[in-house]
C-alpha cells in the first residue's frame, strides 16, 4: 500500500473537510527544493463554510514566511498531524460565476450607472465582487452575481435600489 506524503495527507484531509461542508473544490499537493505547498481551490459552497474550512485548515501550515527577516518560522510546528510549509486556500467563487461572461477580466463594472474608479484605476471584477458582498452580505452575493450574468451583464435589484453591471469595454480603432 502506497503511503502518501505529509503534503498529499494535508490535500486529502482539507478536501474531506470541503465536502463535509458542502463545498467544491479541489486540493493538490507539492514539493519543491526547500518545502512543499498545497493549493486549495474553492469553486462553490457558502461564506460560512469558505470561513470553517480556513479555519480548520491553519493547523495544518507549520509556519510562516517572515519577509522583513527573509526566514521562514516555524510557528506552529505539531509532530501529532501532517503539515505543509505553504498552504493557500483560494476563494474562487465568484471567478467561477463570473466565467459565464467572456473575457470578464476585461469588463467595466458599474454599481447605480458609475463606474466605480479605486485611486483613479477601473474598478475591476475583484473588487466589483467585494463590493456586492458589502451590499448583499450571507451568501446572497452568489445568487446576485448569478442572477448578473443570466441577464447578461445589467441587473436591477429592486428591493435595495441597486443597479449592477458588467459591459465589455469599448475597442480602440487605430
């Protein structure tokens, strides 16, 4: 029998965790000169759940980075559970509903006809979603956000006022 790494056992535990939780995602697993690392790639599932699964997987990272001292720290070293030295817990949620808008990276987003400028830059998709999250918190988000992209990129949310948008930008003819 195959025994797996202590990077790979972290991958499987996170993602049993995930679907007792009821969210999707996927777990992998690596290593590298000087560590290993597992990734942890959520696509679907409620804050709460995003919020538990971060939680319970902190134990699991043996320790931090310290850039001002260019050291890694061994902070939270436990000899009783499998560890990694870096682990990431991605939230792709809202990448993943936004997919169903083409080149989605490149939109204008607009809250009530203005499009929201962040220190003078265009208010990008990540932010957007930060700010829909602000306006529909618990969950509600996802289904705005959905809801956004079944109608094509323009959304009124009647009950609280808003009007939401993602248009394509405009081509430049040379």
């Amino acid at each position: 029998m195959k025994t797996l790494s202590n990077a790979a056992q972290v991958a499987k535990l996170i993602k049993q965790k995930g679907k007792q939780l009821g969210l999707t995602l996927s777990a992998s697993s690596q290593y590298f000169a000087g560590g290993n690392s597992v990734d942890v790639n959520i696509t679907k599932g409620s804050d709460k759940a995003v919020d538990e699964l971060k939680d319970f997987s902190s134990q699991f990272k043996y320790g931090s980075f310290d850039g001002m001292n260019d050291i890694y720290d061994y902070d939270n070293y436990r000899k009783d559970i499998p560890q990694t030295k870096y682990l990431s817990v991605n939230d792709n949620r809202a990448s993943e509903i936004l997919e169903g808008i083409k080149n989605y990276w490149d939109c204008s987003f607009f809250i009530n006809g203005c499009d929201v400028r962040n220190d003078g830059q265009k208010f990008s998709w990540y932010t957007f979603v930060h700010e829909i999250k602000k306006i529909f918190p618990n969950d509600v988000w996802q289904n705005v956000l959905t809801t956004l992209i079944t109608e094509q990129g323009k959304s009124p949310i009647n009950n609280n006022g808003y009007l939401l948008e993602i248009k394509q930008k405009q081509q430049e003819v040379a």
